[in-house]
C-alpha cells in the first residue's frame, strides 16, 4: 500500500521532533558554559598580565594577592559592611514603596493622572545633580547614602510594575468584575499574580541601580566603603588595590540578581513554563 505524502510529512516531523529530544536530554548545562567563559576570560587576562603596567591596569593574580592582604588586613570586610548598611536599606525600601506605588499607578486612573507625570519626571531627572542638595539635607551619613540609593532604584521598580499593570488583559479584569469581585480581590488575584514577573525584572533592575547608587554616594559624600576604598587606591595609583572592591562589588550585584531570580521562581513558578526557559 502506497503512504500518501501526508503521511510522509507526518513521519519527518515525528522523527525530528524525537532527535530534538535527543539532543535536549545531552545539552549542555549553563552553569559549565558560564565556568567555561570565565575561566578562558580570565586566563586570556593573565597571560596578558607580563605586558600590562600595573600603573594602568592589573591582573588576576595580582588583584587576588591585593585582595587577600585587605582581607586579612580587616580592610576589605569593614568596607563591604560600611557599604552593605545603606545599600540594602535603600534598595528595600525602594522596593516596599515602589512596587506598591507600580500597582496603584497601573490600575487606578486617577491616581495615575495625579501621580504618574511626576514618577515619570523623577525618572528623567539626572539624580546626581541633587547629591549637593541631599547633602545639605540629610548630612554626610548613613542617611544621605541610603536617600540616593532610594531614588535611584524606586523608579525603575515603580515603572516596570506599572507597566506589568497595564499589560494584564482586561478581560481577565472584566472576568472578576462579572462575578461580583471587590477591587482587593481582583488586584490580590488576578493583577498581581500576572504582574509579578514585571516586579522581578523591576526588583533585579533595582540592583544594578542600588550598586551605581552606592559607589556614587559613597565618592560624593563620606568617602567610605567600598567606594571610598576604590577612591583611596586610585589616589595612591595601587590599581591591583583599586579593583579589588571594583570585582567585589560586580560579584555582589551578581549574587544578588541571582538570588532574585530564585526567588522569583519560587513565587511565580509558572512563569519559567510560559516562557519556555528549559536552559537551552
């Protein structure tokens, strides 16, 4: 008996289909794609290390000795805590207040007219300008560091929530609004749960905010912390010494984005589902 073309067709896309599996069940894992990148980075960079000045730059084994003598030294932890005291204070009460403020924004009309011209000015303003300002303010302490932390992560939290906000379907709104839903329960059911992937991307953007925002209030005010070490070493030309908390501080915005998305995996677990993310 004669296999009709359809048929035919039919086969060739089951049998590519079973190599496809094949070769997801043998891919490769990211986490030994990313140690193999890092590991050709840095070697690249310490074979390169005879024919750099240490006046202009350093290398990795001479960075790690630098870093190892702060860390014995006391220096290095002192630094990081300094640091650590006003970023993590500043980037989770951005977080407290931005995301609520996202979901008002992005769901109430008039609190959107009334508010929403000044989140999206605030945004748009070069916020360093008003260190000078906030210095007068608020002092050269603790409090300054974690003002200018705040306000350079509360908008991109408040924005990419308002955003997720307004991109839920209205239907899934009309769906609770035709039985009989109160407005808390249609924004703890429906609107949050289909924002929240916009808040994790908004909280892991707040990071890499925070980190800018730390190093920035620690050169214009007090000169301490991690950035105060970076300014000390870069005066005193010990360039191994001045990137010592340059990688510290890359390492932590790493960690700390990663610990983001864990979590948003946690909450949001249908999300990886939706997105397809198989690591691949």
């Amino acid at each position: 008996m004669a296999i009709s073309s359809e048929q035919r067709a039919v086969d060739r896309v089951d049998a590519y289909l079973a190599r496809s599996r094949t070769k997801a069940g043998w891919h490769v894992p990211d986490w030994a794609i990313t140690t193999v990148s890092l590991v050709a980075v840095l070697g690249i960079w310490q074979a390169a290390g005879p024919w750099i000045d240490p006046l202009f730059a350093s290398y990795p084994s001479a960075i790690l000795a630098a870093g190892e003598r702060m860390a014995a030294s006391g220096q290095l932890s002192k630094a990081l805590w300094s640091s650590m005291q006003p970023f993590l204070a500043g980037y989770l009460l951005a977080a407290v207040v931005g995301v609520p403020a996202g979901l008002l924004l992005g769901r109430y009309r008039v609190v959107r007219a009334a508010l929403g011209i000044y989140v999206t000015a605030g945004y748009s303003t070069p916020l360093i300008a008003l260190v000078p300002l906030l210095m007068i303010w608020f002092g050269l302490g603790f409090m300054v560091k974690m003002v200018i932390i705040f306000l350079l992560t509360f908008f991109p939290i408040c924005i990419n929530t308002w955003a997720g906000v307004r991109a839920v379907p209205k239907s899934l709104v009309e769906v609770g609004t035709a039985f009989c839903a109160s407005q808390s329960t249609i924004m703890n059911e429906i609107v949050l749960p289909a924002v929240l992937p916009y808040i994790m991307a908004g909280l892991r953007l707040g990071i890499g905010k925070a980190v800018i925002a730390m190093v920035i209030a620690e050169f214009l005010t007090a000169i301490t912390g991690l950035g105060g070490t970076i300014i000390k070493a870069a005066n005193s030309f010990r360039t191994a010494d001045m990137l010592v908390p340059i990688i510290v501080i890359m390492v932590l915005a790493v960690v700390l984005t990663h610990i983001v998305t864990l979590i948003e995996r946690w909450v949001a677990p249908w999300q990886s589902e939706i997105a397809g993310d198989d690591g691949a």
